[in-house]
C-alpha cells in the first residue's frame, strides 16, 4: 500500500494500492499503460433519513460522505473527470466497465459516450438475495447494471467467448446475470462485526468480467478499490492489477485480504484458448485459385449424391443448382447444410472434402 503525493512521476507499480484522490493518481500514470478499467464509483444514491427494518433494526446502508454530492452537475462535473483519467491510461483496444444502480448509472452511460467511449454491451447483476424494499413504496431493487465500453469505436477490445460460453456449460453467455449479494464469509468484516464496506461487490462477479474481458497477465485499473474485490479476483486468475482508494481503513482491508489469495502455480490453467477467426472463403475462391475445375464433379462423403461445378461456382445437381450449401442441404431433403464439410473432390481414388482446399487457400491469403 503506497500513500502518494501529487508528482508527474508516478510509476506504473502493479499489484499496488495507492492510498489518495483517484483523479488525481491516475493523471500521474503513464498514458496507455492498462488493459482494462473496473470501476465502481459512488452512485450519489440521494438517501434520506435512516431506514429501519419491520422489527426496528436499523438498516446498515451508504452513509459514508464519499457517496454525498451536491447536486447532479456536481455529481456529472466528478464523473466526467475520472472517466477522462480512466480513458487516458487505457491502452488503444483497452475497455472500461462501470457499475451503478438507476440513481447513477444514465448519467455515466453519457459521459461515456460523450468523451468517445463505445459501447460493447450493458449487463443486468440480478441479485438472488436482494434487499427487500421495507417502506412498500416501491419495487424491490433487485439489480445493478454495468456497462462495458471500448476506449474507441476502432478499438479490439479482448473479449473470450469461447471461455465465457465453455463457463456456461457450452451456451453462450447471457447479459443477465444472477449472483447472489457478498454475504457470509465472503464479507468482510471489522473487530466490532460490522461490514468494512457497505458495497463491497461480490467475487464472482468480478470473475466473470475479469475471464471475459482481459488476457493473462493483463493489467487491470480499479480506481474505487474499496476492500479490494477486483485485485483478489485478478491476483487468482492471474492478471496485474492497480489500485486506488482514498480510505486507508478500506485499503488496509485490501491488503490484508489480497495477500491471503494464492496464486494457481500452473498458469496454463488460467488461460483459456480462444478461437481466431478465420477470413472467409468464397467457394469460388478455391475455382480462381486452380483447385478444382469447371465442369468437376463434387461427391457427398459416401458417393451417393454428384453434383458438377458451374464457372459461376454454383454445383448443378439433376435440376437443382445453387450454392454449395444450398444443394447440399437439398439432395439431403435438408433445411441446412455446410457444404465445406459435405462435398468431396476426387484425388488418387479416395474422396477429401473441399475444405481441404478452403484451409490451403486461407493459408495463401
């Protein structure tokens, strides 16, 4: 844990916590130095008055005066300025998600795309245990939403699908997702049984976000630490992380808690393979490039079906022409078909599949 002073010299020190003003700490960062930006700011929820549960006990909510503003130009003038620090430090394909409740999370929504942002998706954390609403005035506010945001429309920001849908077992991952509030041992909590911190975010939502959105070793700006979810979940997956926090009492907790993490020694474990993707290949490609010739015929797997191939690189086949997906799945009595995988050409008296051709021509090109 580091107490900063303003200086233009301020290193990229990863796996650290600087104690100060974020605003003020991320500007002394080197410009493009970070891969992804978490933030969980205050959300200036506006309360008023304490909030007592049916059988008087009073609610523990945010009190705190870092979640106090004077009034919203207040609140927008502080978000535009952290979400310009934020952006000068991400890397060009870096990206950004905040999180907020309805109270906030508009009016970062357009700071976000006033100062350049894109946004890639918006995600729902449908709480499984939400606080009831004890005054029966409105709906129980079961959900948070987050925003993910590219630094710029021309940005490549990570994104492992394949990991995030293999997580899911093997559905694509939703933008809805359901995870329970931090309670239990999860919470931290100080020598008097009170919570550390009234919002800390639950781990299993930063590991969602940290597998989907970073690549190993990849380093990862918190600028609203708190008690240091974001670092415990980067440190177990094996990323870098940087944090600020203004709150020595939430960064002592931090520390503390992120050194009880251990790291998984076997770091191919924590990288998860993604699939490149691969340019496509007209068919008639593989005609231009002298694979296979006009008037050839193409055979499904087994020989039962013949179709010849058009100059226009559609197969005749009795009478039906088209693509070779579409008469592929037509002699099948098929909706659909892959025709790469169905059709075979003849070579040396053994029948390979055209993909075959389509693999050497997207190693020419």
């Amino acid at each position: 844990m580091k107490k900063v002073k303003p200086t233009p010299k301020t290193q990229l020190a990863l796996d650290q916590i600087f104690v100060g003003d974020s605003i003020e700490i991320m500007n002394q960062l080197p410009e493009a130095s970070v891969d992804l930006v978490f933030a969980d700011p205050p959300y200036n929820l506006q309360l008023q008055g304490e909030l007592f549960r049916p059988d008087h006990s009073q609610v523990d909510g945010v009190t705190q005066a870092w979640d106090k503003f004077s009034s919203f130009a207040a609140y927008d003038q502080f978000t535009h300025a952290w979400l310009v620090a934020a952006r000068r430090v991400l890397k060009p394909n870096g990206a950004i998600w905040v999180i907020g409740s309805y109270h906030n999370i508009f009016r970062m929504g357009t700071q976000l795309q006033d100062l350049g942002f894109w946004i890639q998706n918006d995600v729902i954390w449908l709480k499984s245990n939400p606080m009831p609403n004890f005054r029966g005035k409105r709906f129980t506010n079961a959900h948070e939403q987050l925003i993910w945001a590219a630094k710029s429309q021309k940005s490549k920001v990570t994104f492992n699908y394949n990991a995030l849908k293999s997580f899911n077992d093997d559905v694509q991952m939703r933008s809805d997702w359901v995870i329970p509030l931090c309670t239990g041992n999860e919470r931290l909590k100080n020598d008097s049984g009170k919570k550390v911190h009234p919002t800390q975010k639950p781990e299993a939502l930063l590991y969602r976000v940290i597998l989907a959105t970073t690549k190993l070793g990849d380093v990862i700006l918190d600028p609203f630490f708190g008690t240091g979810t974001t670092g415990a979940v980067a440190r177990h997956l094996g990323r870098r992380f940087i944090g600020i926090e203004r709150d020595t009492t939430y960064a002592r907790a931090a520390e503390a808690r992120i050194k009880q993490v251990q790291p998984v020694e076997d770091i191919s474990l924590l990288a998860g393979v993604e699939k490149r993707p691969e340019p496509r290949i007209p068919f008639g490609t593989v005609l231009e490039h002298g694979l296979l010739k006009v008037g050839q015929s193409l055979f499904s797997g087994k020989g039962a079906h013949k179709a010849v191939i058009r100059a226009d690189a559609q197969l005749v086949a009795g009478q039906l022409t088209g693509s070779i997906h579409r008469v592929g799945a037509a002699v099948q009595g098929l909706p659909a078909c892959n025709g790469w995988t169905f059709w075979h050409f003849e070579k040396k008296n053994a029948l390979h599949p055209i993909d075959d051709l389509r693999q050497i021509v997207r190693g020419a090109v």
